[in-house]
C-alpha cells in the first residue's frame, strides 16, 4: 500500500473509504486541529530534506566512480541501482521542498501538483523500481556464480535492459492507477489516498504492495544469496586443495567483492524496509484505528535512509569504486604520488646497482 507523509497525513486517522466530499471535510477539520501532528510533519520533512541532499550528493559521486572505472559497463544492473538510488535522492529533495512550500490545490495547477506531488507521484515510481531491480542484480549475481557457464553462454544485455524497463514500469502502473483512483481535490484542498471504493480494496491494494514489493524481495535476497555463499565457500575450498593461478584467484575475489557488496546493500534494504512495511501492513488489515504519528514517521524516515545509506557500502566495500574516490582526496592523491616516486627511486637504484655490479 503506499500511504506518503503529504500535507494530508494527519487524515490517514479516519476511515479511507469516504463516501462523500462533506464527510472528508467534517472529519479532517478535527483530525487537522492536532498543532502535535502538523509540527511532527513540519520536522519530518525538513529531516527528509537533509537526507535528500546528502543522498544526492553521495549518489552522484557513486554515479561517478563507476564511470571512471568503467564498471558501468560490467555490471549494469548494479549502476542501474544507483542511478534509482540518486532519482530517488533528488525527488526526495524536489518533492518534500515543494511541500514545505504549501502550495494550494486550486485551479488546473494546484489539481496536477496534489496529482504529483502531494502524492509523492514521482517518488513512488523510482522507491518500488528500485526495489525490483535490487531483485534483478540478486538474479543476475546468483546465476553468474550458481550457473556460471549458463550465464555466460545465454545472459546477454538485451535481458538486463529488459529487466530495468520492467522494473520502471512495475513503479509506473502501480503508483498511477493507486494515486489517480484514490486521490481527489475537494474545496481546495488534497486528499491524497483517500477515496476508496471499499474496505476490501484498501485492503486488497495493501497486501499486494506488501507481498510484490517487499515479501517477495525479500524472500528472493534471503534464497539467492543464501545459494550464492555455499557455492563461493565450495569454489573457495577446491581452489585451495587444488592449487589456483594468480588469475582465478584475483577473478575470485572480484565475484566475491562484488557479492559481499550487493549482500550489504540487500541487508541494509531489510533492515530499513521492514518497519514501514509491517506497519502498512498492519492498518490495511485494521489494527491500528488511528494513526501512531511519532511510528508513522520514524519508519518512514528510516525507510528513506536506505536510499541516502546505500552509496558508503559501495565507497567502502566495492574495490573499483573506492579507489577512485580515494584518488579525489587530496591527502590521498598526495600519499600516493610519494609511494610511487619511492618505488621508482628504488627501482632506479638498484638497477644502476645491479648494472655497476655487472659491469
């Protein structure tokens, strides 16, 4: 179900299948009275602000990295992820600036930005279409590793580029045919995921985003990479009793870098998913009668530190990334300038050495 922190948050206390637009007035002007609630909501996204702008600026120099190093063009489903990661960082920014703004839903403008924004439209896309595609790279990394030589005779890009559409579109579909049948504008004012026909497609609508985006994920990351670690400790084991040369063993440690990374990233997706997730849950089966605010969001806010958090697990653990944004620290590029000139002064010497020596 995707419920989002707009203006209208504060209405999510009241029955969402509202029949009439007098009822939504009625019952909102008393849910709105709460100055605790709009405060909490006031903070929320200044907050979510801050991690926007600190999520798009690390997600870019991540963008970046993988350029340089043309990892790019090694693993595409991963630098998909994190152009997801940085649109998701950039609306963060986009659309919680304009909330703060409080533009009113009046005329054909206001009706599109309550249409758009208010409900988090664009947001919404990209947040599930990067939950996908995390289940595309656990895919794509298990067959490489489970069936290697499969993947390598039959994986070819035209499927990860199918796979990245599909993921954009699963965002799409969902996100517009939820906004647009239950959003609408009232007297000027936007209530967004309001209108429902019935309880049972409020519910219906709940279950299912919490099963295909989150359960499913979930369950797939869990079996995928639970795979992946008994095959990799297997090969690891053969190649010791066996002997291995320089280059398999560096090929190794490659597939399990880039393993160890994803499996970070599809760990700190659990952790920050799973609250806001349970909780949707939980009201679309009616065990909350009113909304928990401070609950409400706390597991929103850590669910966007996901996408703000991703780009220092791929700073710190994925090598080729590393490195290049190590090179853009001046100290660094300074400390490495010195270790090579030692390596070349000693090489130097002791080749006219070893030449005096001859001679």
């Amino acid at each position: 179900m995707t419920v989002t922190p707009s203006s209208n948050v504060e209405h999510l206390s009241v029955v969402m299948t509202t029949e009439t637009a007098d009822d939504v007035t009625q019952t909102t002007s008393i849910v709105r009275s709460s100055s605790s609630s709009l405060g909490i909501a006031f903070y929320f996204r200044c907050a979510v602000v801050v991690i926007g702008v600190v999520g798009t600026a690390a997600n870019a120099l991540i963008l970046y990295a993988l350029v340089v190093s043309k990892q790019h063009k090694k693993h595409v489903l991963i630098f998909h992820q994190n152009v997801l990661d940085f649109a998701s960082s950039l609306l963060l920014v986009i659309t919680f600036s304009l909330k703060l703004c409080a533009i009113p839903s009046t005329g054909t403008g206001g009706y599109l930005f309550c249409m758009l924004f208010e409900t988090d439209h664009f947001l919404w896309v990209v947040i599930p279409a990067s939950k996908i595609n995390l289940t595309f790279v656990t895919i794509e990394r298990y067959l490489k590793v489970v069936y290697a030589v499969w993947s390598q005779n039959k994986l070819r890009n035209w499927m990860l580029y199918l796979a990245m559409t599909f993921a954009w579109i699963s965002g799409f579909v969902h996100i517009s045919a939820t906004a647009f049948s239950s959003t609408k504008v009232v007297d000027g004012v936007c209530y967004a995921y309001m209108f429902w026909e019935s309880p049972a497609s409020l519910l219906a609508n709940g279950v299912f985003y919490f099963f295909y985006f989150y359960a499913v994920v979930f369950i797939i990351l869990i079996l995928c990479y639970w795979r992946i670690l008994v095959v990799i400790r297997r090969q690891a084991r053969v190649m010791a009793s066996h002997g291995s040369t320089s280059g398999q063993a560096q090929s190794q440690q490659i597939q399990t870098n880039v393993v160890k990374t994803m499996i970070l990233v599809s760990a700190l997706f659990a952790i920050c998913d799973t609250p806001i997730n349970v909780y949707y849950m939980m009201r679309a089966v009616g065990n909350f009668a009113s909304v928990n605010y401070v609950v409400f969001y706390t597991t929103l806010f850590v669910s966007f530190l996901y996408i703000c958090a991703n780009p220092f697990i791929y700073a710190s653990k994925f090598d080729p990334v590393r490195n290049i944004l190590l090179k853009l620290i001046p100290c660094k590029k300074t400390s490495v300038h010195l270790i090579e000139s030692v390596e070349v002064d000693t090489f130097r010497t002791s080749t006219s050495r070893s030449g005096q020596t001859r001679y």
